[in-house]
C-alpha cells in the first residue's frame, strides 16, 4: 500500500486525480469505479479541471457508482444517481450511457445487485475505483462485520452511517435505511485502488484501516490485501498514523519512474 500525506485537501485531490489521470491517459476506455459523498469531491474538482485543460478525456471511459440508497426515487437530489450526473458525469464529460449506478428500486433488489457485480466483470473489471472511507471505518457502504469476500448487495446503513449523511437531507428520517453496494469483493476485484479522506473526523478510521489487524469490524482494512492500493490523505486525517514518517520520506523519495 502506497501512503501519501499532503498539506492540504485541495493537494489530496490533485495528487489522486493525476494517478485517475495516468489510468485514463494510458487507456482512454477505462472503467472508473466512482464514489460519491464529499471525500472524492477534490478529485473530481482537479479531473475536471484538467478536462478542461484537454490533458484528459472521459468520452469513451465508463464508468460504476460503488453504491444507492435503496428505495429513493431516481429523481430526488440526493440519490446517488443523481449526485453522480450533477458531480461525475456533467463536469467530466462522462457518456451518460456509459456510467451506471446500482438500482436501488428494482423490484427484484438481489437479482438486480447480482446483476450490477457481473456488468461489473463484463466491462473488463474497473482499472482505478475511487474510494472514501466512513468514520466508522466503512468503504462503500460496507459496514463494520462486511465479509472481505461479499458482492454487490443490499445492506442496511449504521446508525452512524445515518447520522452522518443527514447533511445531504431536510432531517435524519429522510435518509434511507438500506443500500445497495459494491462487496468488499467486489472492490478487491478492481486493477488498482485510490482512497482519500481528509479532515480529523477520518483519522481513527484512517489509523485502524492502513495500520491495524486486518478486520472486517474495519471494512478498510480490505485494502491490505490488494496489490496496488493508494491511499491519499491530508494532515489531519493522517493524524493517528504511527508511521507517518516513514510515509512521507518513502513519498520524498520515491523514485521518478514509478512516480504518475
Ligand atoms: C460513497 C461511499 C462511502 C463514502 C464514505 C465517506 O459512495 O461509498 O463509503 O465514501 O461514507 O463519506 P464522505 O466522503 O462524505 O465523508
């Protein structure tokens, strides 16, 4: 796992967005696995900056939401589908036919999470998945006691999970009880992984995921077991690191050909 501390956000997002950026100038039709909340809004905000700056082109990229709330209609401001054309698709150029969301209304839920998982593996797998992480600890909305090895499924949301996503709604009673998500499997399976997290809230979880045991009561601790996992964080979030030096001087150090 590849750490990297920086000062501030707005440099979280630039770093994250130049290794998203190295994928897709490399392979122009990469499947990018897509997060949403406000972590990865740094990173959408330098991708889109350097769409506009023609260095880089989603047109012919597709892309996977890592998860929806279940029972939300498609329309409502804060269902997934449609943060994911207001903050993804819009500003990065996305083909609107080419992003998927996990459906949250099916009739059918399992049949239609079964689905999402080998749509997932019919497009090749995903090349980069952007990830946040919850203070709980969750990736997705893979709640603490997640299998390492689930799938794309329906799960219900932590109390704390509810608590902290009542910001996007009118009160906490609006916020769906219950999800669809992407399996700490299912995340394992993309080519490489970027998480972000700033700010202290994320700090103890941030700690227990990279330096812990590897524990599905820290669904982050998922990500010790890929082979090209980068986790970018601010000072704030690295807060709790114990080796946080060590991080900083392999980052200063690391070597010009592997940098991206
Ligand atoms: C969002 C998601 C979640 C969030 C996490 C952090 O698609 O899957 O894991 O990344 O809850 O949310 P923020 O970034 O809003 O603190």
């Amino acid at each position: 796992m590849e750490i990297i501390i920086l000062p501030t956000p707005a440099e979280v997002g630039r770093v994250a967005a130049a290794k998203i950026a190295s994928v897709v100038q490399k392979k122009p039709a990469a499947v990018i696995g897509l997060a949403t909340g406000s972590s990865p809004q740094v990173v959408y905000a330098d991708l889109q900056r350097r769409v506009e700056a023609g260095e880089i082109s989603f047109a012919e990229a597709r892309g996977f939401a890592l998860d929806e709330y279940v029972g939300i209609p498609l329309e409502h401001p804060e269902s997934y589908a449609s943060v994911i054309a207001r903050d993804v698709i819009g500003p990065l150029g996305f083909d609107p036919s080419r992003v998927r969301v996990p459906d949250g209304r099916a009739g059918d839920l399992e049949a239609a999470a079964r689905e999402y998982d080998a749509a997932i593996r019919d497009a090749g797998g995903v090349d980069v998945q952007i990830l946040g992480i919850g203070a709980n600890g969750h990736i997705g909305f893979n709640e603490p006691t997640s299998s390492f090895a689930s799938r794309t499924r329906v799960k219900t949301l932590a109390p704390s999970t509810r608590e902290a996503n009542a910001r996007f709604f009118e009160s906490l009673d609006q916020v769906p009880a219950h999800c669809m998500t992407q399996g700490l499997g299912t995340i394992l399976d993309a080519h490489e992984l970027v998480l972000v997290a700033h700010g202290a809230a994320k700090a103890a979880a941030v700690a227990a995921a990279i330096e812990g045991p590897l524990s599905s009561f820290v669904p982050g601790s998922a990500l010790q077991l890929h082979e090209s996992a980068t986790v970018v964080l601010d000072e704030e979030a690295a807060a709790g690191l114990q080796l946080a030096n060590y991080y900083r001087h392999t980052y200063d150090h690391k070597p010009e050909w592997q940098r991206f």
